[in-house]
C-alpha cells in the first residue's frame, strides 16, 4: 500500500530553487518560511563542495543533541534541519532527506502546526518508495500517524497504521507487525464502542 505522494519531485530541483512544497505553505507560523529557507540556501552557498559531507554530519549530530535537549526554539531547529535538507539535496543522501524532512514534521507537529507538519513528512515518502528505504519511510510514517492521533483523524491514523504494519512484515520484524496489528485491532474496536454510544 502507498498512501502517500509528495506533490512535486524534490531530488531534481536546483540549488537555487525553493521547494514548491514549501512555497506552498500558507499556514500563519510567525515566521516567513520561505524566507528562512533561503536564507539557509545563502549560508550553505559559501560552503565549499569537498566540505558538504562533513558538514552534514555536524549538523545531524548537533540537532539531535540540542533539539531533543529542548535547546532549539522553532526558528533555530527549523534553519538547521532546511540547512541538513539543503545538504542532503546536493549529496544525493536520500535517507537524509526521508529524516530531514519527518524531523520537520515533528517539529512543526510539536508546534501544533498540523496542516504543515504533514506537508514535511509526507514529502519523505515518495522519496523512500522510490529508494526502497522502508525505515526511513518509517520514521516519516510515524510522523504522520502522530499527527493524525493528535488531530483525531483516527481512520487516516489507522490506514498509516496498517501501512506500518505492512513495511515491519517485509523488514521481517513481525513483532513489530504483530504489535501494530493489535493496536489496529484495538483502535477499531474503541471506534466501534464510540459509534454506538
């Protein structure tokens, strides 16, 4: 099953060029989104191209640190992970691409920015479809069934849920899939008492 495609191929566009998914985004975040990413495009202009590799890197690394450690504000993880996006572009790294983008997702699902959050992570699926990274297309999955716990769209949480279980099977991790399958199963079951109260 793929529920999910990105609106437009992200891996063909230019340097210089804006995401149309981002240029897409109308949500009101107090920030002007395109904006911060190309002021991130101009930082990462003056790097030179025998430094992208290991500048990615530090930048994965400190992102993990500092924005599971809370130390990031919402503009702050927002330019380093485009700044991690941008470089995964150029290097061709299209599983950091999948991370980059569902880590945007969650950042902009811990904002309550719904609409946008889904916008990010759903653009990392054709991306691993297309590259068959089924844990990466997990992290982006999980990302989006998060929000669709959070917004209470529970068939949606449970299509993305059965997508899920589908994926651990063909990793062969079928605890995982059994684990999932039950959470189904009890979602179901917990719609069903709702509908008939």
């Amino acid at each position: 099953m793929y529920l999910f495609c990105g609106m437009w191929e992200i891996e063909k566009m230019s340097d210089s060029e804006v995401p149309q998914y981002i240029k897409s985004i109308t949500a009101d975040l107090g920030l002007d989104i395109v904006a911060l990413y190309r002021k991130v495009q101009l930082h990462n202009e003056s790097l030179k191209a025998k430094d992208h590799n290991e500048v990615l890197q530090i930048l994965q690394m400190k992102f993990g640190q500092d924005y599971g450690a809370g130390k990031l504000d919402l503009i702050q993880a927002v330019s380093v992970a485009f700044s991690i996006l941008q470089l995964s572009y150029k290097l061709n790294d299209y599983e950091s691409q999948i991370v980059t983008l569902s880590n945007l997702g969650l950042i902009f699902q811990n904002a309550r920015a719904y609409d946008v959050a889904l916008i990010f992570a759903s653009e990392g699926i054709p991306i691993a479809y297309k590259h068959n990274l089924l844990e990466a297309k997990l992290k982006a999955l999980k990302i989006i069934s998060l929000v669709y716990t959070n917004t209470q769209q529970t068939e949606k949480r449970i299509e993305v849920m059965e997508e899920v279980a589908e994926i651990h099977g063909k990793l062969g991790q079928m605890d995982k899939k059994a684990e999932i399958e039950g959470l189904i199963k009890q979602t179901r079951e917990f719609v069903a008492i709702i509908e008939k109260s």
